[in-house]
C-alpha cells in the first residue's frame, strides 16, 4: 500500500517517539475559523478537507481519513471538556502526526464529557506504528487546552496565525514542558 503524507522524512515531523507540541503540528493553512458544521461528523469532513487544501494529505486519501476519524468516534466520543474537541485516528498511509484546527462560536455537539458542545475542534491523524508518540501528543492536546485562558484567546482570535501565537506562546512556557516531561 503506498505510503501518502506530506514532508516525508521532514525534521519537524520525522516520526521520532518525542512528544509533539500542537504549535510545530499545526501551520495557518490547517486552522479554520468559523467552521460550519452543525455536527460531529460535518466538522471532521471540514477539517479533512483544510488537510487537503494545505497539502497535508492528498485528495486521494480524503475517503480513507474520513473513515479513520469516524471509526474511532463510533468507539467512544472525542469529546473532550470545556468545549474542546479531538477527534483522531491512526492510519497506516501516513508517517507522520497530521493536525488541523477548528473554531466554532456556536458550538458542535460532540457528546464531551461535560455535555458542553466544542467550539474548539483539533483534528488528529496518528500513524499507526507509533504509539508512545500518539499518546504523549493527546496528552499534550489535552493538557494545553485544560488553561481556560487559553481556550477564550483562541475563541477570540480573528485569524490562524492569532491561534498558531496563542498557542505556541503557551506551549512556550516552562509550566507546559514540566508538565509533559512527568
């Protein structure tokens, strides 16, 4: 099966079992603001597609990252709390973590833990033979978008490159990295 996935071998993604941080995952092609969707699944078709139009995945691949991403939410939600979102698979088409994030002012019902709908929705491909590399970048999601500050700068940004500074800023700060070293 052929392999599909932007940068291959690239430094900033080799595929090394580091922790990655959202901010060298993300770039302003693969945030959207304002998405459309009115629910989970319109949301993940929206955020495949950014992938697609930054060249982060081919046109090709659209079927099979759509079914990933849906298979896993048939499992369990990604819902996460405080109207955050992960919806995520893992694929053997790519090589490396391929993100896209998306910011709703209404809401998209996600069935989170807490019953509040997302409005911020991060988008994850893994690939399938790194396990300790997916864990530790959920957990890093996680973590980053537990900060309620954080979550209202991003609501609030009028652009991509706003969320990538939110973001990277925060990411930044020695309290983020003790607590992923833990």
């Amino acid at each position: 099966q052929e392999k599909e996935s932007r940068r291959k071998g690239s430094s900033r993604r080799s595929g090394r079992s580091r922790i990655m941080r959202l901010g060298d995952l993300l770039h302003e092609k693969t945030i959207k603001l304002d998405l459309h969707a009115n629910n989970k699944h319109a949301a993940i078709e929206e955020l495949v597609d950014a992938l697609i139009d930054a060249h982060e995945i081919p046109l090709s691949m659209r079927a099979h990252a759509l079914e990933i991403v849906k298979e896993r939410e048939k499992e369990a939600s990604t819902g996460l709390e405080y109207g955050v979102a992960a919806p995520h698979g893992l694929s053997d088409r790519v090589d490396d973590i391929i993100v896209a994030l998306g910011t709703c002012r209404v809401g998209i019902p996600f069935d989170s833990v807490d019953g509040i709908a997302a409005r911020i929705v991060v988008l994850i491909l893994f690939p399938r033979r790194s396990f300790h590399g997916n864990i530790q970048t959920m957990a890093g999601v996680a973590h980053l978008f537990s900060n309620a500050k954080l979550r209202d700068a991003i609501r609030a940004a009028n652009s991509p490159a706003d969320v990538l500074k939110i973001i990277r800023d925060e990411e930044a700060k020695e309290a983020f990295h003790t607590h992923l070293a833990k």
